[in-house]
C-alpha cells in the first residue's frame, strides 16, 4: 500500500512490495511504542525478520524509512468517511478536522513528534516526500475555503497547520495543555470566521 502512497519503488515485483511493507509496518509498530530518537535502524530490520543491508535495499537512511512511515501512517486519514462534513459550515468542518487531528495526536503522539523532526530533514529525498505529505494533509481544508482565490486559500490553510504544528510541538514540550490547544484552535477558526463573514459582505 505504502509504494502506492508514496510513489515510491511501484515498480517492484510483488514478493519485494510485501517485503518493503513488512519492513514499514515493523517501523510503525515500533513507533507506538518507542520514541523516534531512541529507535534504532537495527531495531527495525530485527522486528520486520529482515537483514540489515536488505532494509538498506528499500530505504537509504532512518530518515527516508519515517518519513514513509508516517506518510504510509497519515494518508489514510484523508481516505475516511467525510459524510460527517456534508452538512456542516465551514469553520465548523475546520474546526472538526482540527479536532481529530489532535485526537490522533493524543493517541499517537510519537507519530507527529517524528513528523516535526522530519520536516527539519536536510534530506532532498525525505524532504520531497514531506513536502508532498503536507500537500495531500492539507488539501481538505484547502477545499474547505474554495470560495476564496486559490491564493488566500493556500495561505489560510497553511496558516491553519502551521498553528496546529506549533501547538503539537508545545504539546510535546509541555508548554501546553490539551485543554489549551483546543482553546487556542477554537479562537483561530473564529478568526477565520471573521474572514469569512466579511467575504461573504462583499468585502473581497
């Protein structure tokens, strides 16, 4: 599944896509459990029942192999049910994808703390897949205010994560609470309520 969301080795026979799927599902099973900087690529090859210079065959470096762990991780989130959002306005829909986004956190927070160290990759190859991972993340919320120029849209979605991101990492630190992120999230989708509000005035 992960050479069809990533885009990566497609071409591969399918003994070696199982083989390159074991290896990344024994690279998230070991994430759920253990922090990011304290896993080691051994580790990985020895969880997955694979030698070590046979994982290297797949993935170059433990940066590469996360960075299509939690992208094989997070995609799937976009491939969910969206009925829910049918009936809802838009800084209700925001705010809900905000809402199971740090859901997900709660419950997986070794998966976005490993997503904020990767972002900071000096990889080519690892950033290429990060930037594309953000893209597909965002895109819902980037449909969510089609009524805007294509421009303000981007920007406002990516303001969305980037006070989403910061909060995840604040959350990590202990600097804030749960409560607080909610709190703090609440307030930015009612800024963008604002926006909307004098959009749909007349004030493009």
């Amino acid at each position: 599944m992960t050479g069809v969301l990533s885009g990566e080795r497609t071409e591969l026979p399918a003994y070696q896509k199982l083989r390159r799927q074991r290896i990344l599902d024994a690279a998230k099973s070991l994430l759920r459990d253990h922090d990011y900087e304290s896993i080691q690529i051994r580790d990985v090859a020895a969880e997955a029942n694979v030698a070590l210079g046979t994982l290297y065959r797949y993935f170059t470096s433990k940066e590469h192999l996360y960075a299509n762990v939690v992208y094989d991780w997070s995609v799937p989130f976009n491939s969910m049910d969206q009925s829910w959002a049918e009936h809802q306005g838009t800084t209700e829909r925001i705010s809900q994808r905000l809402r199971m986004a740090l859901a997900a956190f709660e419950k997986q927070p070794n998966f976005y703390k490993a997503i904020l160290m990767l972002r900071a990759t000096s990889d080519p190859e690892v950033s290429e897949l990060m930037h594309r991972l953000g893209t597909v993340l965002e895109q819902p919320i980037h449909s969510d205010l089609s009524m805007f120029l294509d421009d303000e849209a981007a920007d406002i979605t990516a303001m969305v994560w980037c006070v989403l991101m910061d909060l995840v990492a604040r959350l990590l630190s202990g600097d804030k609470t749960l409560t607080e992120a909610h709190r703090i999230l609440d307030r930015f989708v009612q800024m963008i309520g604002l926006r909307l509000a004098q959009f749909e005035a007349g004030a493009h």
